[in-house]
C-alpha cells in the first residue's frame, strides 16, 4: 500500500509540475509588453478538439490505465491469494458497540463450540504465520482497521467479510474502528499483539483454562478467491 501510495503520488506530482510549467510559461509569453495590443480571437474548432483529444489519451494511457494495472495487483496481494486454512492462523471476529470481540477455535478446532477463546479488545498472532479474519457485526456496520498494516475491511451485521495477513514485526498495535457507528465510536479500539509462536501459544492455553460458558462462533468456510 505504501509503494502505491507512493507511485501514484510521484506520477500525479509531476504532471502537476508539468501543467504548471506550462501554465507558467504561457503567463510569461503571454504577459503585458509595451506597445503589443491585445487582440480578440475565436480559435479554431479543430486545433482545440484535437488539442483536448491528445491530452485526454495521453493522461487516460500514462494516468488511469497506469494506476489501474498497479492497483490490481495490489488488490491480487491482498485479497486474491489467500493462504490454505490449515496453514494459518483463524481468528472470528464480531464487533458490536462499542468494542471487538474475537473468538479463537479450541483444541477440538472447530467454531461455535463451548472451548472456543473468546476475548475482547485484545487480539494475539504469531509473528511469521498467515492470519485468516473473518468478521461479522452484532449491530451496526463498522471498519476493522489495522493502520500498521495498512489494511481495512468493513464489517457488516448478516455479512460475512473477511481478510487475511502475515504479521513481520512483533510489538503492539492499535485496532481501529474506521466507520462512524454511534456516539462512542471514538473510544473503540483495541490492541493487535504479535508476539512469537511460544508466547502465543502460552497465551491460549492460559485462556484455554477458563472455558465460557457460550460461544457465537460459526462454521468457519473459506472460499478461494477469484480475480
């Protein structure tokens, strides 16, 4: 996201330098002389079509086509080769107002079980591993946001979207929600932590020892995506 961020800025910046050299030097050509009477004109129909009709293609091949070529690979990267389920970290997520709810599967694997892990405003991964989300929201829409990461998907009550990602650095990290849903929408927030496989692992079965006494997970499917 950050390279397309900044290629996209570099390409649009210096055709701003551009138009404005342009503009620039037609102000000086141009420009008020002593003794040189401005003069009325109505143009030509044809010069100024094709005029308008080169710049058009010109920006449409080196701008929009440009942009859309390096944006779908961007969009490939992120959404259009997701990891095999049992290669990764699976992690539910159902948001409500106004905080993030996650559920892990338990030692029997499977969602919506009484040994699932259940937290709140608190989600942990490994660093190096594959994390599949998969999200739906109890009320209202909101935005799952990890800036750090740069990436963000809504999350919608009777939908269920979904993302995945590979942590690299450990530490701790703001989640954020990104849509505006109600008057606390502001102290909605939590904490992605990426620690190594040892102390993830000695964090759930630090949960494990304290089954809820219900669970809302669901039957965890995944498809492949096509793009």
């Amino acid at each position: 996201m950050d390279q397309l961020f900044w290629f996209s800025a570099s390409w649009t910046g210096a055709t701003c330098l551009v138009v404005l050299a342009i503009l620039g030097s037609f102000i000086i050509l141009y420009r008020h002389r002593q003794g040189r009477a401005a003069f009325y004109t109505h143009g030509n129909n044809k010069t100024a079509l094709t005029l308008t009709l080169s710049l058009a293609a010109l920006v449409f091949v080196a701008l929009d086509l440009n942009f859309a070529y390096h944006d779908h690979k961007v969009w490939v990267s992120l959404f259009g080769q997701p990891p095999r389920s049992e290669d990764s970290i699976r992690i539910q997520v159902r948001p409500e107002q106004y905080a993030w709810n996650f559920c892990y599967a338990g030692t029997d694997g499977v969602f919506g079980t009484l040994d699932d892990i259940l937290t709140i405003n608190e989600m942990h991964v490994p660093v190096g591993k594959p994390v599949i989300v998969q999200m739906t929201s109890k009320d209202v829409i909101h935005s799952f946001f990890l800036p750090n990461l740069r990436i963000k998907q809504d999350v919608v009550p009777g939908m269920r979207t979904s993302l995945y990602f590979l942590p690299e650095q450990m530490g701790r990290f703001n989640i954020a929600c990104a849509e505006h849903c109600g008057l606390g929408h502001y102290r909605m927030k939590g904490q992605f932590i990426v620690e190594t496989e040892e102390e993830f692992q000695a964090w759930l079965t630090q949960l494990a020892q304290e089954p809820s006494a219900s669970s809302w997970g669901w039957d965890w499917t995944q498809r492949s995506a096509k793009i």
